[in-house]
C-alpha cells in the first residue's frame, strides 16, 4: 500500500512523514519526532526522518521571487540556453488526481506558477503543465498525466515577492536527496513508491533519476555523485567562465541546472532551454558513482552547453566551445577526459596545421578530420599558451561588453580580437596557421593593437 502525504484533517498533526532535507532558505537542519505509519500499512517508515519545516517534502514551504531565467542566463551571463528557473517541491502529482494546496501571499504582488512534469523526462509530457497559482485555494487536476511539482517564481523586474504553499491533498511525497544531508534515503525508496522518479539536489544541479536507478543508488553512492558534480562545476565550469563575485555580472547563477534521465531514444544526450537530458546509457556511463570520475565527459559536455557564450561562438562551433567547460570540469576531478585531444585529436588538428593550402578554411568540414575536436585543439593550444586567465577574462569581458552579435564574421572578428587583448600578442600568424579567412580589415585591426609576438608560437603546443 503507498503512504499517501496527505490524510484528513483530523490526522495530520500524527501523519509528520519526512526527511532531513536542505531548507529552501538554506535553514539549519531540525530533526523532530518521527511520523506514526499508516493503520495497515506493511511498509513502516520509523526511519524516516522528519522534515523541517520549509524543507523540500515539507507540507508548507515558502518560495521567494528569482529572476527570470532568460534575463538571468541569456542578458547577464550572455549565455544561449536559459537555466532551469523553478524550484522542487519534492511532491508528486499522481495522473487523474485532484491537487489541493493553499497560497499565502507574504511579501509584494506576484505570484507562482505550479509546474506539473519534469523537463524531458517522459516523451508524454516533455514539458510540464503550467499553472498560474492564485492567493487563496487552489483545486489543480493533474489530467491523464501527472508528474513531479516544482513552483516557477521569477520576474524580468527585481525580485520582491514571497508566498508560503500549504500542500493539502492530493500528491504524494517523491523520494529526494540532498547531498551532505539526507540519511534515511532506502527508507523513503521503500515507502514512497507512487513516484516514478527520484530526486537528487545539490548546489548546483536538480538530478532527476527514474526509480528504477534510484533503488540501485544507494545514499553514499547518490552523496558522491552530487559531491563531484559540485567540484566539477565549482572548480571547473564556474571558474573558467570567470564566475567569481568581482562584479554585478560575474556574481554565480541564480538558477541550478536540471539533469534528467529521459526515455527519449533519439539522443544520447542533450541540452535545451531550462534542462539538459540524457538516455540511460549515458545515465549508466556518466552519472554513477562508479563511472562519474573516469567516464564523466557527457555529463560535463551536456552541463557545457548551458554556458556557452554567444558572442564568439560562431555557427561551427556549436559542439566545439562547450567542451572548453567540459575539460575545465574533468581537470577540476581529476577526470579521464581531461587529456582527451591525446593521441588522434592532437595528430588530426597538427596535420590540418602543416597543410599550406591558401584555401585552407578553419570552418570547412571537408578539410579537417573530426572537425569537432580538430577546432577544439585550437582553443586548446590558446589554453596551453595563457592558462586558465585567458578564458576567465574572456568570458568576464563579453559580459561586461555584451556584444550584440549575429554574424559569423562579426564573431571570429570578436574572438581574434579579444584572444590579443587578452594575451597580450599578436596571433595573427596563429590565426592563419588556423586557417581563419576573415576580411582583411580584421588582420588590420590587430596589427594596428602593436602587440609583440608570442614568445612561444601556440600553434606548436600540444599536450605533452
């Protein structure tokens, strides 16, 4: 029999079912009595934990206003892909159920929208239902179709407004994780079974896993995983995107990244606006505690794209520049793809170099073997050559420039242009090694910078 959340009235002050979850105020950890199981219940759930108040899972929570993710990750961080601007309930919504929640508005006007449904984790529903929420009762049918709730709360404007949700009828509790925090994790698998999905939380990320992973996750393996993740984007995406609080535009995101397990099964893996995706091969091959370190690529790769710069990301380059973040993270591990252009990469971008084609073009397929990684070592050899600093103030000053920029010309333009400001040399001969075939004005431009040439050549690096 499933433990529903919620009970009549009469019962709720005994039914406290929960777990020690991270407050959505980052509120410090009460652990209270524990709930009495349901009368004919086989499944005892003494183990469990009992949820703070305001914790995901909680019966009442508060959201507070953010902002909105396009405003946030496209205007601010001059990113392509806005984040995931929602937050999680820890409830799920069964199909043909009625929903029963109360909003209590407590600071300014606005109000959430309920989310029923994770971002691409069914094909049925590949984008959740929307719901505007009012002050007051709400009554929400989950139709055919239910789904995990999450509570969409931004504003293009400044974020001002604050509501507390009661949850009265009607979902039921998901299991969650919370890294470093939660203890009674096989305890919620075997009790709230009605969730087809799992959910994992860190920092930085919302990990949605299918339940049929989840119970072969055990809780020092789920910590792990959520504890590299972190490490990878704390000391590897966000570092050399040049995320440091030094100013208004480098401050982190405000949103987290969804990563879900999908059946989708078109795609090994992908990233869109407000998630990234994966197929349960590329679940099995990156996100488990024992793969994530040596076999993590797809994961960091598919975080990648929801970072890329537009302003110098030319139309080439759409798998290219991603993985600028996707080694960040593997060296930040101690990952195994953190040499991953040895071997054929490093042979396929030095044979492209040696060729003296006048027509040699750096954006033609045709002229290079394995394109991808061919145009990637040359962002590499600009890494070899100047270090992390390169890329930090190269993402540090595009956001402060916000260049407005469509056209392929006009951002290689861009980019060679701020690849010798930001050295310090002139790269025109790099540049043409590389085969960059810009307007001549462009060359012009550099040489009128002044700059001195590389002491050392960077088309020559390579890993060693």
């Amino acid at each position: 029999m499933k433990l529903p959340v919620f009970r009549k009235r009469w019962l709720i002050a005994s039914l406290l079912i929960g777990m020690a979850l991270g407050c959505q105020k980052a509120a410090p950890l009460k652990v209270e009595e524990r709930p009495v199981p349901e009368p004919g219940n086989p499944k005892n759930p003494d183990s469990l934990v009992k949820v703070a108040k305001n914790a995901i899972g909680s019966e009442e929570q508060e959201f507070s206003e953010k902002t909105d993710a396009f405003k946030e990750s496209v205007d601010r961080l001059r990113q392509g892909n806005p984040w995931s601007d929602f937050d999680p309930t820890g409830f799920y919504l069964p199909p043909n159920t009625a929903l029963r929640l109360t909003v209590t508005q407590l600071e300014g006007t606005r109000l959430p929208k309920l989310l029923i449904g994770t971002y691409s984790f069914d094909t049925l529903r590949w984008d959740p239902l929307s719901v505007q929420l009012t002050a007051g009762v709400n009554t929400i049918n989950a139709e055919p179709l239910g789904g995990l709730l999450w509570i969409r709360y931004t504003t293009t404007g400044t974020p001002a407004a604050k509501v507390r949700i009661t949850f009265q009828s009607g979902a039921v509790r998901a299991p969650v994780f919370v890294k470093n925090q939660t203890t009674d994790w096989q305890a919620q698998l075997n009790t709230y079974t009605a969730s087809p999905a799992a959910l994992l939380v860190n920092k930085n990320v919302y990990l949605v896993f299918k339940r049929s992973r989840a119970l072969n996750t055990t809780g020092d393996a789920a910590d792990f995983i959520l504890q590299t993740i972190d490490k990878g984007v704390d000391n590897g995406e966000n570092y050399i995107s040049g995320l440091d609080g030094s100013a208004p535009e480098h401050q982190l995101p405000v949103h987290k990244i969804l990563m879900t397990e999908s059946n989708k099964r078109d795609l090994w893996g992908a990233a869109s606006y407000y998630r990234t995706w994966f197929a349960p091969g590329l679940m099995d091959e990156a996100l488990t505690a024992q793969k994530i370190i040596t076999s993590g690529w797809g994961a960091w790769h598919e975080l990648g794209h929801m970072r890329q710069q537009q302003a110098w990301k030319w139309s080439t380059l759409g798998e290219v520049t991603v993985n600028i973040y996707t080694m960040a993270a593997e060296r930040a591990i101690g990952g195994g793809g953190a040499t991953r252009l040895k071997g054929a990469p490093t042979t396929n971008a030095m044979n492209f170099l040696a060729l003296t084609n006048p027509d040699k073009d750096f954006n033609a397929n045709t002229q290079m073997a394995d394109g991808n990684f061919t145009r990637l070592f040359m962002f590499h050899q600009l890494w070899l050559a100047f270090g992390d600093p390169f890329y930090i103030k190269l993402h540090q000053q595009t956001r402060l420039e916000k260049p407005a920029l469509s056209a392929d010309a006009d951002k290689m333009r861009y980019f060679m242009l701020k690849a010798c400001t930001i050295s310090g040399k002139d790269l025109t001969y790099f540049f043409r090694k590389w085969g960059f075939r810009v307007d001549a004005s462009v060359y012009a431009e550099i040489a009128a910078l002044g700059l001195p040439q590389p002491t050392v050549e960077p088309s020559t690096l390579k890993d060693q």
